[in-house]
C-alpha cells in the first residue's frame, strides 16, 4: 500500500514554502496586535506626547538597527555556507539585540538598585503616570518582550550552527528567525516615532 | 497502561507545579526585592497576593503544556534533535483510547478532542444556565445572592463561547484535511498544541469562579472589571489561552487549505465547508489578537497601576500626580473589534455545514457554490466594519453611530444570499428527512429568527431601547444556536458514521429534533418579548409588576427542554450507537472526498493520492464523478 | 477525412490485440505497447493523436497527463477502455461517454454518440429541458402557490407582530422609536414567511415519496436570481439605514426650552440635581414636568464605573461613564410613574439600582420645587430672558449696545434709568414700567420715537414668566442708558 511518504510532499523544498506561509501568517496576527497598542496610543494621547529625554531612544533605535544589518549578514553567509561569519554576526546581533533590551529597563524606563539595593524607579515617567505611563510602557514593553524572545532564537540557532546544523541548502530556520528579527525592528521603527517624535509634549509631574 | 502516561495526568500535575513556581517567583522577587511578600492593593478592594496569582496561572499553563508534552518535539529541534513524523500514535505502543487523553498529532484524533472538549463545556455553561435561568423563572426569587448570580453568568457567556470555539475547531479540523484529500494539516504539532492550550485555558476560567468570581459579564468592561474580584483575573488568562488556541489554529487551516489540496482541486471546486472553515480562519488569525490586548490592558491596569482605562489615572496611594485620564471608551473599541468578529467565526463554519448537507440530503447541485463561497468571504470581511454598534449607546460620537448602521445592516446582504441560496438547493430535490437534514432545516429556521431580530439592533433609533435588554439575549442565543449549536448537531450525527464505523439511532435522533427545536423557538421568541416588556440583561431577578413572569417561566422550561434534549443526543451517540451495527462506508451516498474511503477513516486517510476530476455537486448528473480514487479493479466492467 | 493516429497501451496481450484488431481499417495504429513508460518513449517519435489506455491497469494512470506531458501534440486525447467479457465501457476525462463499438469509434472522431451525455446541461429555460416525472408538477404551479401562501403568511406575520401589545409608551421620542420598530416588524414578518413558507413547501412537496429513486432536478444556479436576491436586500437596508438616520436625527435633536436635569449614577444610586432650580443631590427620585423637554446631562462619579440609564417607556437610554459627560434628550409625555432601571451591569448592586421617575402637571412641578426650598434662580432666569429676546424679535428693534439707529430704545442700562417720554414727562424704568412697555406699547412711548411701531400683541405672544425672564435680563445690562 503507497502512502503518501515518498511523494514531493515530504521535499524540504515543498515544507519550507508551507513554513514560509504560516511565517507570513503570523506576522499578519502580530501586526493586529502591534496595531491595536498604535491606536491605543492615539486614542489616549491624540496629538500630544510625554515630554521624554531624547538621546536614549535614539542610541537605541540605532542598536537595533544595526543588529538587523548582522542578522541579514548572518542570513546571507549561512546561504554561502560561511559558517563563521554566520556564528559571529549572530552573536553580535544577540549581542546588540541584549543592549537594547537592556537599555529600555534600566536606561529608558530608568529600574535602577538604590543604597539598600532595592530595585526602584527613578526620576523616570512611571508606568502609573496616568495615560502618558500607561501606553509608554505598554508599548516598549511588549515590544522589548518580542526582543527579548528574538534574542533567544537567535542564541539557540547560533548554538545549533555551533554544531554544525544549517547549510546553504537548508536553513529555513535561520531565514524564518531573520525575517522575525527585522519584523521586530519594523514595529520599533513605526513605534519609536509614535512615542518619542510626533505630537506636542507634554511634561509629566515627576 | 499507567494513568500517569496520559497527557491529561501530566498536563496537570506539570501546571501545579507550574502554578507553585510562579507564585513562589513572584514572592521571591519580592522579598529580594526587599518589598513584602504579598501586594498592597493598587486599589481598595483588590486581593494581596494578586500579581502572584496572576503570575502563577501563567505558569500554570506553561507547566501543564509542557508536562502534557505539546512542546517535547520543539524543544528537541532547539537542541538539533531531529523527530520525523510518523502516522499512528506519537509515541509508539499507545491504545487507542489513551490517544485521547495524550498528545497526538492525527488531526483526527485532535479533531474529537476538540469535539469532546467542546461537549464538555456546552454542558458545564449549560448547567450554569440552568441555575440561574431557575432564578429568573418567577418575579422576586431570590435564592443565588446577586454576585454569585452575576459571576454565573460571566462564567455561562464565556464558557459557551469557549464551547463554541472547541466546536468550531472539531470540525475544522477534523474535516478539512480528509475533504481536500491531506493526509494531514500543514502543522501537526503545532495542531495538538493548539488543541491542548485550551485546556489550562478551561480550567483557569472554571477555577475563576471558585477564586472569588467576577462581575462583569463576559464582556469584562472596566473601570468595573479593574476592581472586580480576584476571579477576573484567570478569566482575562482563561480567554488569552483560548484565544491563542485560535490564532495557532487558523493558522493551519490556511496553509493546510492553499497548499494541501489533491490535484485537480481548485478553489471552486473545494467543499463548501472548506471556504467557510477558510474564511473563518481569516477572522480567527487577525482578530483574536484584540481580546487579548484589551484583556492584558486592564490586567495590567489591576497589577501594575498602568491607568489605560481610568479616567483619573488610576486611584493609588503612592502617587499624588495624576497626568492624565484613561478613557474607559478604548477598551470597548478595541474588545469588540475583536468581539463582533468573533460571532462570525461562531456562524460561519455552521451555515457552511448546512450548505454542505443540503445537497446531500435534497440529491441535487448547491445552488450557486460560488456566490456562497464568496458571501462567505464577504461576512468575514464586512464584519470587521461593524463593531461599534454595540456601543451606540456607549457615550461614543454621535455622528459615528451612523456610518455603522450602515455597515451592520450591509451584513444582512450576503447573509441574505445564503438563505435564498439554501431554498434554491432544497427546491426541486428528492429529500430524505434523516436527522443531519432536520437539524439543518431547524438551524435555518433558528439563524433566520437571530438574523430578522438584527436589523432593529443595527439601526440605532431602536437600538435606543433595545440595547442591553433581553431582546438582545434573544437575539444572539438564536444566532448561536441557528450557526452554531443546531449545525454542530447535524455535523454530529452526519459524520458519526464515518468517524466511528458506526449509526446512530435515527428514531432517538429525530426525537432530540423533535424536542430542541420548538422549544428553542420558545425560548428565543421568548426572550425578546420580555426584552421588549422591561427585561434588562444581567440582573439577577426583576419586579412582579412587570407581568412577565408567564414569558420567564416559558423560557426556563424550554430551556430544561433543550438540555434533556442534548442529554439524549449524548446517549445515542456516546451508549447506543457503540453497540449498532456498522454502518456502511457512505450511508449517505455522499460524493465527498470522504465517504469514498472506509469508515471509520484509517491511520493513513487516503491510500493512494485522490484526483479531483468533476465538481463537488452534481448530483442527478449522470455518469458524473468528483473524484477519482484507486484504480478500478480489472476486468469488472465498468465503475 | 484522415485516419486518427491511436496508441494503444496495456498490459494484457488480449487487450492489445483486441482493440488493434477492431481499430484496423478505421484509425491508424501507430504503437502498442504494454507499459507506460514504453508509451512516452515512443510518443514523440510517433505523435499519436489518441491514445487508447486500459482502464483495468492500476500502472498507466498516469495517462491522464499526456496533454501536459506533451503539449506541442495538438489536441492529444487519452481514451480508457475497460474490456469485461464481451461487454466495452468507453471513457473519457474520467465520464463514461459510451458503451460498445460504435462509441468508440465516435470517440476516436471527436463525436459523441447520442446515447451517451457527458457535457452537464446548460441551465438555461428549464421548461423546456426538465423533464418533469408525472407526479410532479411544473414549477410555475409551485412558484404560483408559494407566492400566494407567502403573502398571507407574510401580512399576517407583519400584522400580528405590529398589533402585540407593546409595553407602556411614555414619551414623544418613543414615538418615534416605536413607529420605526413597527417598520421593522412588517419586514421582519414578510421575510420571515418567505423563507419559512417556501422551506417548509419545499421539504413537503419535493420530498421523496416510498419507492422513489434517483436524485433531484439538476440547476447549478441562477444568475439573474442572484443578482435579483443581492441587490433588492441591499436597496431594503439602504433606506433602513436612511430611516435610521433621519428618526436618529429627530430623536436627538435638540428641542427649544430645555429643562436641564443633571444625572449622576454611582454604585447603586441615582442623584438628580436641577440647575435652573438650584436643586441639587436628590437621590433616586426625579420629578419632571410632562410635555416639557429634558435635557439629561449624564456623569457617573470619576472613581465609580460605567452605568446607563433607562426607563422602558422612555425608549431610550445612555451610558453614564466616569470621566466622559454624555447626554440624552427626551420628553415624557405622560403622566405616571415610572422606573429608572441601571442598564449596564455595574456590580452586585446592579439589579437593584432603581429609582422614581415622577412626571406630574407643571403645577405640581412647580410646587414640588418650592417645596425643594428653592426657585429659578434670577442667573437662570436671565439666561431665559436672553433666549426670549433673540427669540421673539425684540433684537430687530432693541439693540444692547447703546447705538442710535434702530426703531426701538436700547435695552443697555435701562433698569433703573430714568426714562425721558415724548410727552415730556420722566419715569423710572422698573419692572412695572418694562411689563407695561411690552403689553401696551404705545402707553409710555420713549423720546426720540414714535408710536406704532411696536407689534401690540406681545401680550399674546410672550407668557408672563417669558416676561419676567426679560425683565431679569434687561437687569443684567448695567451700563448708562444712553438715551438712544
């Protein structure tokens, strides 16, 4: 009895592209959700702004950037079977992916250890500061959650590339965690405008 | 075979413990910290150890998929482990029954746990009902104290709708892959994981009754629901598992239908059901995200004081500067973005089923495929432009309300075509009354008596006295039951046979019919007429002076009715039919992809590759054929 | 004509030799062989312009694909033969097209043989092509009768649902709800007999009877119906949707001489304040005039949640939500006393969050003010007069700004000033003065202008509150009365 086993169903070829379209879906399904949080924030803010220290969210939205640039060099060189350069510019696109994480807690968000080495915010907008904190942390926050999760994609494709998976031939799972990766830089770059450039500032009370 | 071999076991010995460590993570935080262990309350009223609660359930869910073993094949390709994927049981050796109750990756097998899981929770929502309806019987009882009342229902409008998904997904995922000729969705694994999410899903909104309820209705509208009790918290985390369910659900409906088809199958010459199980996933993909964001906001409202919908900021102790209001509007807009959607995900696949099993049943074409396959897409489309018309009343801008009118009442358009389209097919046949066809024709009858009752919500001069009464409940049980419940059933008993190799009792089966659908006529019509007299929605008992209590007392009673009527359905399928005799491959002398191959359906679904060579339809076509399976056998002379 | 070149292919030497023996003389044989992979290593070289495939070999079912496999062979044909005994089937694309010698031989040329019908029917004119078995009747009779049992049905649905006695009305913009509502249940009521009538004739007439066999009438679809069953719902909902904005727009317009009653909703009450009365803070009962419209302005208090209020016989209702003033108009307009029911679950307390709502004769409104201690304020009284003076026409001739140039005095600093009169003498502008200047017109006329020209009927016109609203007024524009 012939199953279905040996036809070109089973090509990798023929499951990537099934991988690459459920990959799209579910970018779709994020967007909805990014989507929502955008029109929360101008819903709750209309045309004004918290007025918010410049310089952080500019090296940051740089980072971030530039670790798009190493994940693409990541993608490309596993495509010619460098398998060096596809390591390092992964862990540097972790690397740079980690900074920018932690440059929205400790620097934007401002969580810092005081004396007793007690984990407070600063003189920072608060997440309670009314619509202004709410939306702010709301936003960074569930983006740096994406970050956070893409960091770790990219830690366990660089230790499976440690061991010799993926191949010019066959490394879906490096150009789906790629297209992931610039996906989450696409939503910083619409966020970061929307938070920190457009509208009139408005001061918040601390 | 070791009850603790079961995925079920597992799931739930790994979310208590789970559930333990992330409430210990959350005290422990805390005390490294250097901050007590339990909360101070953001707000009067809300619980200490809330966040820890909140933090636990999430892990409650992460422990119980991990210990069921839905997430065992990923974690070994994150280590280069490589899990080839085989037919039968996922790990080899496992009975038959003990497939259910465990991790499996045949959409068969996940398609009845659906089913089942589904079944379940009708039951559990319909006893809660039950309850409460006994209250609402007469004027001025009085013997389920107001808030507990209030958490019943919340509980019976989620806990349905949860039913209502599980059912959904049994019969899209069962059905699509054998009625395109795949052997199996696009994405087992992640097929079982989004059967098993919903569990830990169930579970955190059954157990958010015993933890305090809540009050809100399952609408779950703040500024109530950032002070209501502890139990609105699981519910929020109830809803977000079961919604992740559909969004990892829908995904694979989609692939598995664009990528999966036998040859020779093109898009119109899919099964029906097949483009309504495709447009529902469309809706399922892109909406479900916004009941999750709007139900995370006001979590976070509770736990973190971040003020989205409280329009003072919210009320804390520690903070004397209030910046600017939150606006409890938001919410609404974005919960019923996804919410109105949401209804059409409940109908869509149903009023597929009845375009499915009229042809069958009447022995003649469905009337205009195409023209239902693309109301179809239409309803899903069109249904993302009306949510706000369950806010006309809500304090949203005036001149808005208009151009939803317009757009709600569009929606009738191509519901309208399917209805004319179901006449069509029923005219001229040759129709056999088993009890697939009665549950049909009831399910058209019930979803025309929800659908007449829409207009008047849609145009917003009665809308003003409608909203928010029980004509509304009248309304949407008769959409539900008509695109849902009703179709559910006829799916049920339809596809029994192939499922199980076994026939249910026509005669208990025409009995169910003949008890649920009057009585549901009762209880809708019912329903809006004491919605028209005075009844408002969620309260707990209403005056003697409003002379209602006859329609009251009817809608009880058809309402028990129903219930006794599913009571038998369940004994047929479940006690009776196991001891019937076999039925045979196509009792129902169906041409469907399916009910070419034997019943109950094998392992491996379809022996050789099937070829799509005519149309899905035709039938009192001579001499015409849809699909074309194994070779003939030699020298028989003919099909 | 030109003999078809024909490939033959099976397996089994019988068949081979069999069709080749019955094709010699009609077709040119240009192959036999028993594999399919014989058959595409000979098809090039030889072009065959049919191939003849035994249906009984599982191996050659790929020979479906033979146009694609070579396209450039002008319509290629693959024809399955399935030989039983001395019994033939023909097939073609999967349809049996034929039975015996003479349908192959049609095959081979393209031709169908009468007996056989492959092609589906084109639906076009089904008197014509159906062939009505004779128990049935022509679906016009049906199509005659339906109609006629859904236009009964279809008035008596309408009628019926319309004449269900309706729950109290009580006020003017219920009238208008309950007349759209009405509307809606005519067509709800047709509607509903047309697909109910039509489904239960259906599954009665066209049911199948003991002893029957076979399948229904054959129709795909109906385009023109299509379209007709598309577009007239669609015309149907646009105009309900223009009748929607036009009575919305009705319901809510603003009306002149507004009561304002101030709403606010907390958990599980209901306070009322009147502003014009300076009555504030009266919990869970509202008194209101009949006949006099209200402008409810609805708040729930900032740190409480979302309420809504609704009295049925009203008609209508609005949330109260914190933080976010909302409005509702309406104008009881029958005298009784109704519930005020919380409409928006609010917590435990929501079933029982009732009040009064009392609407009694302007008299006893009135006296229940008094007896609240308190009466219009003169603000509230001035603010009537303002309204009274742009009104009723009294800016066409009464400026405020002390100008000279229209036919009447300014009104600016005339309280209290000392008025000069065409006949010479001087009086003090009180209210007696103002009240008589505006009934009597030409008793008192004003230095500077002349009698007559006043309308004399403002007596008619203006009630004395409106009146005395003016008088209040005209005693807020201070300023030095000019003379003009």
């Amino acid at each position: 009895m012939a199953a279905l086993t040996e036809t070109h169903h089973e090509s990798y070829a023929w499951k990537s592209q099934n991988n690459r379209l459920g990959m799209w879906l579910f970018f779709i399904s994020e967007s909805f959700l990014f989507g929502g949080l955008l029109v929360s924030r101008f819903f709750l803010w209309g045309g004004t702004r918290p007025d918010l220290p410049q310089l952080v969210p500019l090296i940051i939205t740089v980072v971030l950037l530039l670790s798009s640039f190493y994940m693409n060099r990541a993608e490309v060189a596993i495509a010619h079977d460098d398998r060096r350069t596809f390591l390092r510019s992964l862990l540097i696109t972790a690397l740079l992916g980690t900074i920018f994480f932690l440059g929205v807690l400790f620097v934007e968000w401002g969580f810092s250890f005081n004396e007793q080495g007690k984990l407070v915010l600063g003189n920072h907008i608060h997440p309670t500061d009314g619509v202004y904190g709410a939306v702010l942390y709301g936003m960074t926050g569930m983006h740096a959650l994406h970050v956070l999760s893409g960091v770790i994609l990219i830690l366990i494709l660089w230790n499976l590339g440690r061991k010799g998976h993926f191949s010019a031939k066959e490394h879906f799972g490096v150009e789906a965690t790629a297209i992931y990766w610039h996906y989450v830089d696409l939503v910083w770059v619409v966020f970061y405008p929307a938070l920190y450039l457009i509208g009139t500032p408005v001061a918040h009370g601390h | 075979m070791s009850i603790f071999r079961l995925g079920l076991v597992r799931g739930l010995i790994g979310g208590l413990i789970g559930w333990a460590f992330g409430f210990a993570l959350v005290v422990g935080v805390r005390l490294a910290l250097g901050l007590t262990p339990q909360w101070r309350p953001m707000a009067p009223g809300l619980a200490a150890y809330e966040p820890a609660v909140v933090v636990a359930g999430i892990f409650f869910a992460i422990g119980f998929m991990l210990g069921a073993g839905t997430m065992t094949d990923w974690l070994k390709w994150a280590r280069g482990i490589p899990t080839p994927f085989h037919h039968g049981p996922r790990i080899p050796g496992t009975p038959e029954w003990a497939r259910y109750f465990s991790v499996d990756y045949s959409h068969k097998v996940i398609g009845v746990q659906y089913g089942v899981t589904g079944i379940f929770l009708l039951g559990v929502g319909g006893i809660l009902a039950m309850i409460f309806r006994l209250q609402l019987a007469q004027p001025e009882l009085n013997f389920v104290a107001h808030d507990v009342f209030n958490t019943m229902i919340s509980a019976h409008g989620m806990i349905m709708i949860g039913s209502i998904l599980l059912g959904v997904g049994a019969m899209s995922n069962y059905l699509v892959p054998l009625m395109i000729g795949a052997s199996d969705m696009a994405f087992p694994r992640l097929n079982a994981f989004a059967y098993w999410i919903n569990l830990p899903g169930a579970v955190l909104l059954i157990t958010a009754m015993f933890i305090g309820g809540w009050n809100t209705g399952w609408t779950g509208y703040p500024p109530l629901s950032a002070r209501a009790p502890l139990g609105v918290q699981y519910f929020f985390l109830g809803v977000f598992f079961i919604g992740l369910s559909s969004i990892l659900g829908s995904l694979n409906i989609i692939v598995t239908t664009l990528r999966m088809r036998a040859p020779g199958m093109t898009l119109f010459r899919m099964p029906i059901f097949v483009w309504a199980a495709f447009a529902t996933a469309i809706i399922q993909l892109t909406a479900t995200q916004l009941i999750g964001l709007s139900f995370l906001m006001v979590l976070v409202q509770r736990i973190l004081g971040m003020g989205f919908f409280d329009p003072r900021g919210p009320v804390w102790f520690e903070v004397d500067k209030w910046v600017g209001g939150g606006n409890p509007l938001l919410f609404q807009h974005l919960f019923w973005f996804y919410s109105h959607p949401a209804v059409y995900i409940f109908v869509l696949p149903g009023l597929g089923i009845i375009s499915e099993l009229l042809p069958v049943f009447a022995r003649k074409p469905l009337f205009g495929y195409k023209w239902i396959a693309m109301s179809s897409m239409a309803i899903a489309l069109v249904g993302f432009l009306v949510w706000a018309h369950h806010m006309f009343v809500s304090g949203m801008n005036n001149y808005l309300r208009v151009p939803f009118m317009f757009s709600t009442l569009l929606v009738a358009v191509p519901t309208g075509v399917k209805f004319f389209s179901w006449l069509g097919t029923l005219w001229g046949g040759r129709i056999e009354f088993k009890t697939p066809l009665l549950f049909s024709l009831s399910a058209i009858s019930v979803f025309l008596i929800g659908g007449l009752t829409g207009p008047p919500l849609a145009t917003v001069t009665t809308d003003l006295n409608l909203t928010d009464t029980y004509y509304v409940v009248g309304h949407f049980h008769a959409t539900m039951f008509g695109g849902f419940v009703f179709p559910f059933f006829a799916a049920l008993y339809y596809w029994y046979p192939k499922a199980t190799g076994r026939m249910y009792s026509e005669r208990l089966g025409q009995l169910h019919f003949a008890l649920m659908t009057p009585a549901f006529w009762v209880m809708s019509l019912g329903q809006v007429y004491v919605g028209m007299h005075g009844m408002r929605r969620r309260v707990a008992t209403y005056e003697e002076a409003l002379g209602i209590g006859t329609g009251q007392l009817l809608i009880t009673i058809a309402g028990f009715v129903i219930f006794i009527s599913v009571l038998i359905m369940l004994y047929n399928l479940a006690v009776y039919a196991r001891r019937a005799p076999k039925a045979a491959a196509n009792p129902w002398r169906s041409r469907g992809l399916e009910w070419q191959i034997p019943s109950p359906v094998p392992e491996v679904s379809f022996a050789t590759t099937p070829f799509v060579v005519g149309e899905p339809y035709d039938y009192g076509l001579p001499g015409s054929r849809y699909v074309q399976m194994a070779p003939l056998p030699a020298m028989t002379g003919g099909d | 004509m030109a003999r078809e070149r024909v490939l033959i292919v099976s397996a089994h030497p019988l068949f081979r030799e069999g069709i080749a023996r019955l094709l010699e003389g009609q077709a040119e044989v240009v192959g036999v062989v028993s594999t399919w992979e014989e058959a595409k290593a000979i098809v090039p070289a030889r072009s065959p312009q049919v191939i003849v495939v035994d249906h009984a070999d599982a191996t050659l079912k790929e020979a479906d694909l033979a146009p694609l496999l070579w396209p450039d062979i002008e319509d290629l044909r693959v024809i399955y033969v399935t030989l039983a005994g001395d019994k033939m089937t023909v097939h073609e694309r999967h349809q049996v097209i034929g039975a015996g010698e003479a349908d192959l031989l049609a095959a081979l040329k393209g031709q169908r043989s009468p007996t056989a019908r492959a092609q589906p029917i084109p639906y076009e004119g089904r008197s014509q092509r159906m062939e009505k078995s004779p128990q049935r009747r022509s679906y016009t009779r049906h199509f005659a009768i339906v109609s006629a049992l859904v236009a009964v049905v279809g008035v008596l649905s309408a009628y019926g649902l319309i004449q269900v006695p309706k729950f109290t009305r009580a006020s003017a913009q219920g009238e208008t709800v309950d007349w759209v509502m009405d509307l809606h249940f005519a067509l709800i009521g047709f509607l509903f007999a047309l697909v109910v009538v039509f489904m239960l004739y259906a599954v009665i007439v066209f049911r199948r009877k003991p002893g029957e066999d076979g399948d229904g009438d054959h129709f795909e679809g109906n385009t023109k119906l299509e379209i007709t069953w598309t577009v007239l719902p669609l015309i149907t909902v646009l105009a309900f949707g223009v009748i929607g904005t036009r009575t919305l727009a009705d319901v809510t317009k603003p009306q002149p001489n507004e009561m304002v009653v101030e709403v606010a909703a907390f958990s599980f009450g209901w306070q009322f304040s009147y502003p014009e009365y300076g009555i504030s803070n009266v919990v869970n009962r509202m008194v209101v005039p009949v006949n006099q419209p209200l402008l409810l302005k609805l708040r729930s208090w900032d740190n409480d949640v979302i309420h809504n209020f609704y009295v049925p016989e009203f008609r209508v209702k609005q949330d109260l939500v914190p933080g976010l003033p909302t409005e509702l108009r309406v104008t009881p307009n029958r005298v009784g006393t109704y519930k005020l029911r919380c409409n928006e679950l609010c917590g435990t307390g929501h079933t029982l969050m009732l009040a009064d709502v009392v609407v009694v004769e302007r008299a006893e409104f009135d006296a229940w003010v008094k007896e609240q201690g308190a009466q219009l304020t003169p603000e509230e009284m001035a603010r009537r007069g303002q309204e009274v003076y742009t009104g009723s026409g009294c800016a066409a001739c009464h400026n405020l700004t002390g100008e000279p140039g229209l036919p009447g005095p300014s009104w600016k600093g005339l309280y209290g000033a000392q008025i000069a009169l065409a006949d010479g003498s001087t009086v003090t502008a009180d209210e007696e003065y103002i009240r008589r200047s505006i009934l009597y017109p030409n008793e008192q006329i004003h230095a500077g202008y002349n009698p007559g020209i006043m309308p004399q009927n403002y007596g008619d016109i203006l009630s004395e509150q409106q009146i005395a609203y003016l008088i209040e007024f005209i005693k807020t524009l201070n300023g030095q009365h000019t003379g003009h």
